[in-house]
C-alpha cells in the first residue's frame, strides 16, 4: 500500500543484493513524461492500468526487486503473475502508521481522506495478504530492510 515503504526498502534491498531496482510508477512516469497524478487526471484509471499491465509483462526475466504501486497487484491477475516471477513480499502496516507517512504533500491519486484512504487498504488487503512474505512496515526503515533480507537469506538456504 501506498507509504509502506516500498520505493525506499526496494531501493536499498537491491542496492545491497546488487541487484537492478525497478519502481513501476516511476519507470510509467518516465515513459509517459508526466507524473501518476497527471495520467489520472487526463486519462483515467483504466489507462493507468493498462500502463501497469504492459510493465508488469515487460519485466526482465533475471534477478531484481520491483516496487509495485499499490494498486498493480489488485488488476487483471496481475498478483499472481507477480508470484510466479519471484518472491512477492507485502509490506503491512497500520492505516494510521501509512496515512501519516504519506498525507502530508502527496500527490497520489487514489488518496482522499482516511476514512476513504481505510476502506481503500480493506479493498486490496485481501489480495496483498496472498503474497508469499509478508513483513510489518510499522517499523523502521532500518529494520524493515534487515528482516526482509534475513527472511529472503532463510528461503533461499
């Protein structure tokens, strides 16, 4: 979900795997020359979508870590596809703990007020929790990197 961390653990797990990093709402944004706000705003979702789609089938087939916006996983069956391509990793953490990262600034197109931002998080937690790790991103960053990799290490042995 949106302020869980994605972007940033993402970045820094690949960095100390050395491994290629690759954020799909940034890699969209550059394709499109324009920020995920705009292509909401000029387009619509469904356009969005199909964008995230076309990504997700283009990915290399080697080694990297992906950050998904927090919407790709809950379009076409693009969860499963993602499982089937690596280890997918949900990063949970409280409603609270998430609109308080991201409420201040943001420019994100699916955020709203909580309330909405709460019902938005039940929607697609159902299909966040089928990923095959999930790790509590209530934490530090610091942390949230160090578990994610021993947890990685331990599947890999």
């Amino acid at each position: 979900m949106m302020g869980s961390g994605k972007s940033t653990v993402g970045s820094r797990v690949a960095a100390l795997l050395s491994l290629p990093f690759v954020d799909t709402d940034e890699r969209i944004e550059e394709v499109e020359g324009r920020s995920v706000r705009q292509i909401f705003e000029q387009e619509g979702e469904t356009y969005f979508r199909e964008k995230e789609h076309e990504l997700l089938l283009s990915l290399p087939n080697e080694p990297c870590v992906v950050a998904c916006g927090g919407g790709l996983p809950c379009f076409f069956d693009h969860i499963e596809q993602l499982k089937t391509k690596g280890v997918v990793v949900y990063l949970r953490a409280s409603p609270l703990v998430l609109y308080e990262r991201i409420k201040a600034g943001s420019s994100r197109p699916k955020l709203q007020d909580f309330q909405s931002f709460v019902l938005l998080l039940e929607q697609r937690e159902l299909l966040y929790q089928k990923a095959h790790l999930s790790i509590d991103a209530d934490q530090s960053e610091e942390h949230i990197v160090s578990q994610l990799l021993s947890v990685l290490a331990s599947a890999h042995q």
